[in-house]
C-alpha cells in the first residue's frame, strides 16, 4: 500500500475526537474502524468536522471543549458515572451521550461486598500482622466482627446497588436502600427517605449512587454519627458523595468503626491519614476494573460508535 493510499484509506474512516491521552488500551483496538484524533491535537478543520468525542478517563469534558465542536452530536463515556462531563452544556446543545451502561456493574457490586468482608474482618490488617512477623511476636491478630447477619444500606439501588442487595442478602443481612424514588413492588428492600436514615438503622453503609449536585457530600458528619462507632462506610460510587475531611476525622475519633474506600474526592491524592489507620481498606478506583470488563467496555464503546455511524439505536444512551 503506498503513503497515498494509506492517507485516503484513514480518511475514509469515521473522524472520533478523543478527549485525553490514554493508557485503557482502547483506541489501538478500535483503529482499524475509526480515526482517531485526540482533541487537543485538532487542528481548526478537525474540530469543525468532528461528530463524536470519545472520553476515555475522567478528565473533565468542559462546555469550553464541547463549545470548540461545532458539529458534535455524540459523547461516548467509557465510565458510569458522568459527573466529569458537563451534561448541560450536552443539553444545551442536544448532544447525546453514552455510558458503559450495565457493562461494569457486576464487578463493581463483587468489589463492595469484598470490601465490607475486608473492613468487617479486618483482612487487610490480619494480612499485615502476619506479613510484618507479628504473629511470631505478638500472638494472634485481636477478633474482628462477623459480616453475616448486618444490617445494610445502600444508596442508589440502580443497577450496581441493586446487585450488591442480592450478594449482600445472601449472607443473611437485612438490606435497606435510599434512592431519589422508591422502587416499585416487588422490590423486597426497606426504602429510607434520608440517607441519616437509612445510616442510623444500618451497620453497613454502601454508596453505589452517581454524583450529582444534589448527592454530592451526601455524607457528612451527621450521616457518620447517624452510622455509629460499630458503623462502616464503603464507597464504590464517587468521592465526592463523601465530605473527606469529616470521614478522616470520625475515622480518628472512633465515630464509625470502619471504611472501605475505592475512590476518593481529589484522585489520585488520597489523605495521607487514612493509609496510617487500620480499620480502612484502600484502593485506587479498581472495582470497575477486570480483564472482563475491559473486554465488555470495548464492546460498548464500539457498540455505540458503530451504531451511531450507521444510523442505528445507540446501546447505552443516557437520558439527559
């Protein structure tokens, strides 16, 4: 194949803009259906003939971004959470936007219940004793807390909490859940109208909600001493639902007993007091992420992207 005939095949692809460098490992699969040119590269033509963004991370995707797209109709989200794009400026425009659907949602829901067992039985500081001689030393590791049996709420019984409900209930614990409405008949969870309420009656407070402005510190102070000392946190939705300054100090004040934390509010800082304590489990916003469904998010994506290029329904279209 010489240059030219190289030249004219990529142009005869789909132009996708890409919001931000990525390590997803996304884009080199899907070259051989698409161009992809990263947004920041694009020169004055490439942006006014852009008809879709792919946004690979989190970054934000600004109105001042969306505003440089003349001709943008689709943003393609490999994420569930949107909260990094602005959704009004889409609005505004009647721009489309797409998700990764249901395509994480088990994964996520296996990773919060791996992180109630991990926080309740204190796995993370069992290992480290061990790990640390201790055993040898000082004896056995102090008795942690049975998960079977506890009380749990959820918030947001979407498609993540709904499946962390169903694992969750088969460990025998009675499960309640706070949402924006309360979920029709025969849904066989207690519903909350406050998340103060649901934490005062749980022993285990999982957030599996998007954030909005309206959940964005949803939990506060109030919410963790609603929770209690024996109370745990476990968040696998955003950080932001959380008011991180207030969480490290009821940590450090003993008003909840515990936290299993996969994502936080500034990533990828993480406050420094939380790697010191030994009643949280840390991670760096993995529960999203398996050989699985990074194969299922590929998917997706190029469900959408094709999809949208030939005329067809979208598989993932989030209403606005």
């Amino acid at each position: 194949m010489t240059p030219s005939t190289a030249g004219a095949d990529a142009k005869a692809k789909p132009l996708v803009l890409v919001s931000q460098p990525s390590d997803s490992g996304l884009t080199p699969v899907m070259e051989g259906q698409f161009r992809f040119v990263l947004a920041a590269d694009a020169d004055e033509a490439t942006a006014a003939e852009a008809r879709v963004l792919f946004v690979p991370g989190l970054r934000p995707v600004t109105a001042d971004l969306i505003d440089r797209l003349p001709a943008l109709e689709l943003v393609a989200a490999i994420s569930v959470g949107l909260d990094h794009v602005d959704l009004d400026a889409c609005r505004r425009r009647g721009i489309t936007v797409t998700n990764a659907g249901a395509t994480f949602s088990v994964d996520i829901a296996d990773y919060a219940v791996g992180l109630v067992v991990a926080v309740l039985r204190r796995v993370a500081a069992a290992d480290a004793h061990l790990q640390r001689g201790r055993w040898v030393m000082d004896g056995d590791y102090p008795l942690a807390t049975k998960v079977s049996g506890k009380r749990v709420g959820i918030v947001g019984l979407g498609s993540i909490g709904s499946l962390v409900a169903r694992r969750l209930a088969a460990f025998g614990c009675p499960v309640a859940y706070h949402s924006r409405t309360r979920k029709p008949a025969p849904c066989p969870y207690t519903f909350f109208p406050t998340v103060r309420a649901l934490a005062a009656d749980s022993d285990v407070l999982v957030l599996a909600c998007a954030l909005t402005e309206e959940t964005r510190r949803v939990v506060d102070r109030e919410v963790m001493e609603a929770l209690g000392a024996g109370g745990v946190l476990v968040n696998v939705g955003r950080g932001g639902l959380v008011d991180e300054p207030e969480l490290v100090r009821c940590l450090r004040e003993g008003v909840i007993g515990g936290a299993g934390l996969d994502v936080f509010e500034n990533e990828p800082d993480v406050p420094a007091e939380l790697l010191d304590m030994d009643n949280v489990v840390l991670s760096s916003h993995k529960a999203v992420a398996t050989a699985e469904s990074i194969r299922g998010v590929l998917d997706a994506v190029s469900g959408n992207l094709e999809a949208f290029f030939a005329g067809r329904p979208l598989l993932s279209p989030v209403s606005l």
